[in-house]
C-alpha cells in the first residue's frame, strides 16, 4: 500500500498563503527552505494524536492553474467543525467558491474553494443529517 504521509501547496506568496491557511485552519509552521533548496514551510495541520498528516507551503516553481480548466494535481480536503464559519473565514481572507457547500446525504456537507494562490482545496464537516 502506499498511504498518503505528506502534501504539498504550491504558492506564490508564501506569507500570504500561510496567512491565509493559518488564520482559516489554525495551521502552524516551520521553515525547512535550507533543507529543501527554495522557500519552503512544513505545515502542522493537528496534534499527533489527532488522524491526519502534516504538508508543507512549496514556492511555486511554474505558471499557476488557470481558472476554469481542469486540476491537475490532487485537492486537499480539510475537515472543519463548522462549515459555514470556516466559509465566511475563507472568503473573507481573500478564497474564492469554486463549488458551493452540498450535502453527501446522510454523511457530510462538502464544498470546493480556491486559496489566494490559486489552488482547489475542500472543505467537509461530517453530519448525518446532510440532504
């Protein structure tokens, strides 16, 4: 098998990406650009005790996705505990809706969003009463 142990967020300004991810997530950071060779910041998303897994902010090293066109790469999805607040944070640090909040019935809510570097990531609050 091989599990998934690490992301990574490609950005173009990474004190704006890591604002705009730690005041919407609470994530924190640590800069490991002398061991990686570019501006680079691991992200602790969680507690250790908490399932999850830890990524980091990469300095884009390209053109960024253009809107409108198909992703190429993988959307990370965050669990949130309350979904409409966790919107209005996203949306009010500068994120953008790119598919808007709609139940997995009996499961979750789940919606799509883009950073301020232009990325799809998505948001999901489990709740049984979803439809």
């Amino acid at each position: 098998m091989g599990r998934l142990i690490h992301f990574e967020i490609h950005v173009n300004d990474m004190e704006r990406a890591k604002n705009f991810y730690g005041e919407v997530f609470r994530w924190t950071f640590q800069d490991w650009s002398d061991y990686a060779g570019v501006p680079y910041f691991g992200a602790v998303t969680g507690p250790d005790s908490e399932l999850g897994i830890n990524g980091a902010l990469m300095k884009r090293q390209g053109p960024p996705p253009e809107p409108g066109k198909a992703m190429n790469g993988f959307a990370c999805t965050m669990e949130v505990e309350d979904y409409d607040s966790t919107e209005a944070k996203i949306l009010e640090l500068g994120g953008k809706v790119a598919l808007p909040k709609h139940a997995l019935p009996g499961m979750a809510w789940q919606g799509y969003y883009v950073d301020t570097e232009g990325n799809t990531f998505g948001i999901h609050q489990t709740d049984e009463n979803a439809k």
